[in-house]
C-alpha cells in the first residue's frame, strides 16, 4: 500500500506542467546542496549523491534542449545548453576538490531557473 506522501506525489506529478515539474527538481537539487552546504562538516558524507542527482538532472535538462523539436527558440536553447555544461563542469570539479563554497554557484543557478520556470505562465 502506497502512504499518502507518494501518493500525493504521483498524483501531482500526473498534474503538473512540465515546468513546474523542471522547477521542483531544480528546487529539490538546490535544497539538498544547500543542506550540505550549510553543515558541511556533518553532511559532507551525502555530497556525492547530491552532486550525482544535480548532474542527472542537468544531463536530462541539456539533452532535452539540444533536440531539434524543442519548442524554445534558437537563441535560449543555447543559452540553456551552456549553462548545463558550466553546471556539469562545476559539480565534476567539487566532487575532485570538495569546498562548501563550490556549492553556492550550483544552488544559486538551480534556485533562479526554478524561479524563472515558476514565473511564467
């Protein structure tokens, strides 16, 4: 039997744009590496699965606005497609040499797109 928390779940994931969805996942990523962030002496054991979800969902974010059938324009798509790759770089390079302050770039990205994805209609 499901509890109610994953239920909810599904349920708002069946009804959810998919930029309100974008923008949770990017608010998720941000909140976990902020977490981390914030007591990096305790939580510096889950930097490795946060820095991996954050580069899943970047991959999943750069590959969709790479296609050719992506509705955006020309010119955002590209724009998109570079801030993932400075993203990507960024979270390879603090799992190499791991610094909580490496993580403020990435959140602060993940938290203005989500705003962006959430503010517009």
């Amino acid at each position: 039997m499901q509890s109610a928390a994953q239920a909810y779940g599904s349920v708002a994931r069946q009804i959810a744009s998919p930029r309100q969805l974008e923008a949770q996942l990017l608010l998720k990523a941000a909140s976990r590496l902020q977490a981390i962030q914030d007591d990096w002496d305790g939580k510096q054991q889950g930097l490795a699965d946060a820095l991996l979800y954050n580069r899943k969902l970047w991959t999943v974010l750069v590959t969709s606005v790479t296609e050719q059938d992506h509705p955006l324009p020309g010119p955002i798509r590209q724009n998109v497609a570079n801030l993932g790759l400075f993203v990507l770089n960024r979270t390879m390079g603090i799992a190499a040499e791991p610094r909580p302050e490496g993580l403020k770039p990435l959140i602060l990205i993940n938290r203005e797109i989500a705003a962006g994805l959430l503010s517009q209609p």
